[in-house]
C-alpha cells in the first residue's frame, strides 16, 4: 500500500511541475505577442521562442486561456489598436501598419469583425463623444 501511495504522490507532483511549466509557457507567449503586436505574428514564430511544438503549444494556450492562440493574437491587435484610436489622431492607416497589417482593408474588415464597428465609425464617435 505504502508503495501505491508513493507512486500516487510522485504522478501528482509530476503533473503539478507540468502544470507550472505550462503556465510559464503561457506567460512567456503572451510576453512574446505583446513584444511583437506590430508584425506578423506566426505560431511557428511563438513555438521556436519557447521551444515547444506548435501543435502543443496551441493545446495548451487553448487549454489555459479558453481561446485560441490566433484569436488571441488578434484580440490583443485589435485592443492596441482600439486604445490609439480613441486616445490620439494618428491616422488609423498608420495605426494598422503599427499593430502589423500592411493591408488596410483586412485590418479594417477584422477590426470591424471583433469589435462591431469600423474603424472611422470608432474615431468618429469618440470625436463626437469628446466635443
């Protein structure tokens, strides 16, 4: 019994140490997109910095955040982007080349997907909103 006992404690604290490298993986991915909001970012990019396997690390980013590693790098860009259209005049072409999209019509078309509404129509409604 004492032996089952043993085996049973050393498989959970393996499992816990797996599970704090995970959370330093995460951590470190989420460091690396931030680093990296303005270029295009790839999950073959992310895996070779924190040397794991890019089919694991999307696992276990999904696991831990609950969404995917691209929607997630996605969400990030676009709060970036959100944040500078509301809080200064640059041109929003400039802020789509600053969070790394070189084609303003797709940076428009996601901005739009994940928040409701365009670009011009954010800025516009902070202007009046401010006024």
């Amino acid at each position: 019994m004492k032996e089952y006992i043993d085996r049973v404690l050393d498989y959970l604290k393996e499992n816990q140490a797996a599970g704090a490298g995970q959370e330093n993986h995460i951590e470190l991915v989420k460091r690396y997109i931030h680093e990296n909001l303005d270029k295009d970012i790839h999950r073959e990019d992310i895996a070779r910095q924190v040397h794991l396997n890019e089919d694991y690390l999307s696992r276990i980013f999904k696991k831990k955040m609950g969404i995917s590693l691209k929607e997630y790098i996605i969400s990030e860009k676009i709060s970036v982007a959100r944040q500078m259209i509301r809080t200064t005049m640059l041109p929003i072409s400039f802020i789509a080349l600053k969070i790394g999209y070189s084609n303003y019509s797709n940076f428009s078309k996601t901005y739009k997907k994940v928040t409701g509404i365009s670009p011009t129509e954010e800025r516009k409604g902070e202007l009046s909103e401010n006024e």
